[in-house]
C-alpha cells in the first residue's frame, strides 16, 4: 500500500530540509536564468540600436551634405540661367559667334571651379545647341539625354546615364523652361556630373566593411562608396525601394558575410540613402562573449546551490526547534485571547491605511468627473456636500499657460495655500490625470467672518502670499470661482472657471483671476466687418500684411464672451479656407469644415497656438493664390511675346494695346517683359523690325522707303537713324556692302 505520509508537510521530519533546499536550488536557477536571458536579450537589442542610432545620424548628415551639394549645382543653373549671354541664346535661333564664346568662356569657369562637372549644354527646340566641357559625349550619350528631357516635367528629376564608351558614368541636374505648362521643356542649360568624382568628393575614403549608396528611384547607384557585390545590391534595392518615408532595417545574409542595412528617404530629390554596416566581427564577439557567460552561469549556479544547503541548513534548525517547543504547549493563556485581539486591531487599522492611499487616486477622478459632468441629478461625492456640513467653498483652477501643470507645481501652490489660509477648516487638492489642470477647494464653516465671504481680503492675501511664485513660475495662473454655498452650483461654476481659462490664449489670464471680472464680456456675436480686411488682404495673397491684421483683430475681439469667440475665429479659419476651394455657406462640406476649425481652436492651449494656427492657414492660402497668378501670368507673357514676334511689322503696336490685349496692367507687363527678355519693349520691337529690314536689304530689290515700311516703320528718317545706329552703316550702304559680297 502506498504510503502518502511521504507528500506531508511535517517540519520536524529530515525530509523537510531535502524540500527546502532543492526548492532553494530551482528557484535559483530558475532566478539566474531568467535574469541572464533578460541582461543579454537587452544588450543584443542595445547594442542594435547604437548600431542603429549611429547609421541613421551618418545617412542624415550625409543626405544633407547631398541635399546641399545638389541645392549648390541648381543654383549656379539658375544664376546661370540668368545670365544675358545664356538667356540671349537660349531666346533667339541666330547664331552669334561673340555671344557663343562669351558663353563658353562663362560654363568653362564654372566647371573649372567646380571640379565634378565633366561638360554643361544648352539645350534648345528638343537638341543640344552648345556643349563646353573636358568631356564630349557621345552621340548615343547625347541622345539618351534628349530623351530624357522629352519625358520630363519636372526641374527635381536627376537624370542618370551609365557610359559603357569610356566607363564614366554620369548625373545630370538641369534648369529648364516650358512655353506651355505640362509640356516638355524648350530651353534650358544642363550639367553632365561625374559620378565617381562626385561620390569621392562627398564621401570619404572607400571602406571595405562599410558602404554608402544613393539609388535614385529607378534604382541607379547615382553615389557610392564601397565595393559590395551587384547581387547584394540589387536586394538592397528590392527591399526598399517600396518603403516610401520608413526608414528601412534589416539585416542581410552575404558571401562574404552578414551586413546590416539602414535605408533613408530624401524626399526633396527623391533619392533612398543606403549604409551597409559588416557585423560578422560584432555576431563572432558577440558569440564569444555569450559562450564565456555561460560559464559563468554555470559556475554561478553550482556556488548558488552550495549556498542554498547552507541556507537550508540555517533555517532549518531554528523552525524545528520553534515547532518543538510549540507542541510541549498544553494550555492556552487567558491573555493570549486579548492579545490575539490587539493583534488582529492593529492590522486591521494598518490594512484601512493601504487601502485608503490606493483609493485616494479614484476620489480624485471620482470628483473631477463629477464637476466635468453635465449638470444632472447624479449625487456628488462626500467632499462636495458642503450644505449637509454647513460649510462655503471657493473653487480654485489653477492652470499652465505653456503646456502641462507638473506635480511639483500643483504641490507648491498646495503647500502655499495652506501656508495663507491656516485658520480655515479644510483646503484640498484634486489634479487632473494627465496634468492638464489641477482644482483647489477652500473649504470654511459658513460664518460671517470667514475669509471666504471677504473676497477682496481673500485675493489681496493670496497675491501677496504667492508674489514669490510669480516671480520664480510666472507660467502658472489661477481662477477662483465665486463664494458657494450650495453643491447644486459646483458643475456650472466649474464649467464657467474652465471657460474663462480659455481668455489665456488672447494673454487674459492673470497670476490669480477672479472669475466675477469675466461677467461683464460682451454676450453678442462678433460683427463679421472685423475680418474683411484680412480676408480683402489674403485674396490679394499677401500674407505678412494678414498675419499683422490676425493679430491687432485679437486683441479687439478680446472683450467678448469666450465662446461668441471661438465661433467667429471658427467663420474666420473657414472663410480663409473656401478662398480657395470655393465652398459655398450653404452647403454641408462649409459646415463641416467650421465645425472641425471649432474643434481644433478649443482645443488650443496657448497664444503661440492661436496665432499658429491662424497663421499656417493664411500662409497656405495666400501660397496657393501666389503660385496660381505666377503661373497664370507666365503663361500670358509668353503668348504675349509670341503674339510680338508675328505682329511687329504693324506700326501701331504698342505696350499699352499688347497689355490690354492679355489682360495685364501696362505697369506690371512692362517690368515682366524687362525681366524674361532683359530690355524694353520699344527695343525689343526694334530689334526685330530692324533684323527684318536687314534681312529684305540683302535679298530684295524694295527701294529704303518700302523696306520701312515692310518692317514696320512709317517714319524713312526714323528708320534710316535706328539702322545706321545698329549696324553703323545707312540702309543704302549696307545694301551695297553686301551686294558686292554675293
């Protein structure tokens, strides 16, 4: 039969002592085991973030070293782009052999300067017209690069050709112009990079275990350095070419080894950065050093478990003894019961003590959302019913005007108060959770003489007592609530104090505010004449002017009723918003859209928020109506210009009629027209008028009179003067000077 006895508990018995100590054992391995898995679990994930937080500050500092390496090369194409040598060719199908070695002499200083740039072009009507560099490309490299900008829209685009003539592959970054918006480019002037030199002079020397490489988004390594294999690179590639703006970390099986990848996007040239980090050193160490731990562990344990024998050994002794006596025991004193009495006395009370700090946390809630609570018929909780206890109470809400109240804050001003109001019956502190706002009750027996009734007694005392935490925390504000007698009053009391808490963000919240000083802000909704003038300024798109007006208007509409506020602030976001989306307000979407601004400007915590807000949704505004009448107006002055060039041989052209005719004022076009084709009007059309005439001298046999007029003239004198002025020779002379060369 088996015997049981053998799983009893029976301290006395040697088999007690086996039980103690191998429970002592497991429980130690168990313990070291645990805490071993945890350290180097821990070290494994620490040791990949440094990895991790160090590639990703090297891909940030040098995308932006790319960043401004290319923002360098697309300024100097504009500047050159400017430039009246340039833009002269790039305007005009003559050749001018002065004008071309001008040009010439300004790209070769450029590149000489610049060290990378292999050649530059200048590209007009789908072909290169001028190419001046140490490099000439090929036919096939010029081809290629024609058709690339055929196919694009876009100034960003970095075109990547690889050179399989003489192995230098190059990018190419360019500044083009359209005649017709979402066409490809007429004009423009280009720079042909050369790779290896570029990646030489943003990288540093080539690392055999670390590599950077920059993909365009066709998956071209536009930059590198390392030599790592075709194979790994085109996986690299593969994994992150579709993760847009993650950032990418993996971890990737080679050849030669394990490598881990960091990936970042740069969204300005649309390029992927890749660091490749070779880990199989830091995996191998990392091995090494497990395998030592493990000895360790070992040897930890096996001295651990001697010491658990011991321990037993220590513990057991004494607990067999104890038992021992405790068994000789026959009788039970009387004073045993008493004691065993006070015992159970004194743990109760310690018991009451724990749950009462545990608890203390859901009063706090329990109060706060009863005070935030709509009005109802709900009871409220014990500290509130002040009318049951014959008591008054003053609400104070004390708020951050910068963010968060902090315990240590909200804990001062406990302590201060206490140390002001020391005769009165009872002040307590409920903060709110997230630390959002902190409410103090002043709590008094409802006596004529109490403090609490002499409010003018009661603030003086309070801002005399608190100058000194004005002085060292002036982001702190309080608002106290008027005198309450009765609990029925505490919700809408509390809601009015949380409302006027919301004048902070107009700078109407002093140290300590008393909330009767709010009763007298103008109840009626805010005339909508005090936003015309900035919604008449942002139509204009002039958004300095705006935000200037945004903030004289809050300061006007400071002295009405906080809510008559948000709702005017609320048609004023929206008004701004349907600027440009043209919404009506009668429709749902207008609806819609002011109870989301409402929403949001409620929310608000400070002035610098309000004036934000308010400031980001005229800038974007105004930058939509900026970006739409550039566009527009580019658009007018090259139909305008076109129109110029097959007109000009009627007399009675003119700025003004030109103008008129594409809907410009005579002002504004001609500084336009100053700017695209660097001279005047009236020169512009003599040049062409005189070209013409030139040109019939040469191949017609019109008398000087008809050849005026042909080209626009009707003054012979006039014309005789401007062409002896350009070509320093009379129309008869020159006429004869080219004769006489046919």
């Amino acid at each position: 039969m088996k015997n049981n006895n053998f799983w009893k508990v029976d301290v006395a018995n040697k088999r007690y002592s086996v039980m103690l100590a191998f429970s002592y054992i497991v429980l130690c391995i168990l313990s070291i085991t645990f805490l071993f898995l945890i350290m180097f679990s821990w070290f494994n994930k620490y040791l990949q973030k440094e990895i991790y937080d160090m590639s990703i500050v090297q891909l940030n500092n040098t995308s932006g070293i790319v960043n401004n390496q290319f923002d360098y090369y697309r300024t100097v194409l504009q500047n050159m782009f400017q430039e009246p040598s340039i833009k002269t060719s790039l305007y005009s199908e003559k050749y001018d052999p002065l004008n071309e070695w001008n040009i010439s002499r300004y790209l070769n200083y450029a590149l000489n300067n610049d060290g990378c740039i292999d050649y530059s072009a200048i590209y007009q009507n789908g072909k290169l017209k001028q190419i001046v560099g140490s490099v000439h490309p090929s036919d096939e490299e010029q081809q290629e690069l024609v058709d690339y900008l055929l196919q694009s829209h876009n100034d960003k685009d970095i075109f990547y050709i690889k050179n399989d003539r003489d192995s230098h592959n190059r990018l190419f970054l360019f500044r083009m112009e359209s005649d017709v918006f979402g066409k490809a480019p007429q004009r423009g002037i280009l720079f042909a990079i050369n790779q290896e030199k570029l990646s030489n002079n943003i990288l540093s020397k080539t690392d055999e275990k670390h590599g950077y490489y920059v993909f365009d988004k066709q998956g071209n390594q536009i930059i590198h350095q390392g030599n790592f294999q075709d194979d790994l690179l085109q996986k690299i590639w593969g994994n992150v070419k579709n993760e847009g703006d993650n950032v990418f970390v993996d971890e990737i099986k080679a050849d030669d080894g394990t490598y881990f990848a960091v990936a970042t996007y740069n969204p300005a040239y649309d390029l992927r950065f890749v660091q490749l980090i070779n880990i199989s050193e830091t995996n191998t160490t990392l091995q090494e050093t497990l395998t030592l731990a493990l000895i360790s562990l070992v040897v930890i344990i096996l001295l651990c478990s001697l010491l658990a024998i011991v321990m037993t050994y220590f513990v057991y002794k004494p607990l067999k003894l104890f038992f021992s006596k405790l068994t000789s025991y026959t009788d039970v004193l009387e004073e045993s019961k008493e004691y065993s009495n006070q015992l159970t006395q004194i743990t109760s009370e310690k018991i009451i003590s724990q749950v009462s700090n545990i608890t203390r946390h859901f009063h706090t809630d329990k109060v706060l959302s009863y005070l935030d609570d709509e009005p109802s018929h709900s009871t409220p909780p014990s500290i509130l019913r002040i009318s049951e206890r014959k008591e008054n109470m003053v609400l104070v809400y004390a708020k951050s005007k910068i963010g968060v109240i902090s315990q240590e804050q909200y804990s001062t001003l406990f302590t201060k108060f206490k140390e002001a109001l020391f005769d009165i019956s009872s002040i307590e502190m409920f903060p709110e959770e997230k630390g959002n706002y902190c409410v103090y009750l002043l709590i008094d027996k409802n006596k004529k003489d109490s403090i609490l009734c002499r409010r003018n007694e009661l603030l003086s005392k309070l801002r005399k007592h608190l100058q000194t935490l004005k002085e060292t925390d002036g982001s702190i504000y309080m608002i106290f609530s008027d005198l309450l007698e009765k609990e029925d009053k505490l919700q809408t009391s509390f809601r009015f104090v949380q409302n006027v808490a919301k004048y902070a963000l107009f700078d109407g919240c002093e140290f300590i505010c008393d909330s009767n000083d709010f009763l007298e802000k103008r109840n009626e909704d805010i005339p909508k004449k005090e936003f015309q003038p900035i919604l008449d300024i942002v139509r204009k798109g002039d958004d300095v002017e705006a935000k200037r007006l945004t903030v004289t208007m809050l300061k006007q509409i400071e002295v009405y009723e906080i809510k008559k506020i948000f709702h005017a602030l609320s048609y004023l976001a929206t008004e701004l918003e349907a600027i440009n989306s043209q919404v009506s307000s009668k429709t749902k979407k207008y609806q819609e859209i002011y109870m989301n601004h409402y929403i949001k400007l409620t929310n608000l915590i400070n002035q610098k928020q309000l004036y934000d807000y308010l400031s980001n949704i005229i800038e974007d505004v105004c930058l939509e109506i900026k970006t739409a009448g550039e566009g527009s107006l580019r658009t007018n002055m090259i139909e305008a210009i076109q129109y110029i060039n097959e007109h000009y041989q009627d007399p009675s052209i003119s700025l003004e009629q030109v103008a008129d005719l594409f809907y410009i004022s005579t002002s504004y076009f001609s500084r336009m027209f100053n700017d695209i084709c660097d001279m005047t009007f009236p020169e512009y059309v003599n040049d062409l008028r005189l070209n013409h005439s030139a040109n019939l001298l040469r191949t017609s046999k019109l008398n000087i009179k008809d050849v005026a007029a042909q080209s626009g003239f009707s003054n012979v004198s006039y014309f005789s003067a401007q062409f002896k002025k350009k070509y320093t020779v009379s129309p008869s002379v020159y006429r004869n000077n080219n004769a006489s060369k046919q």
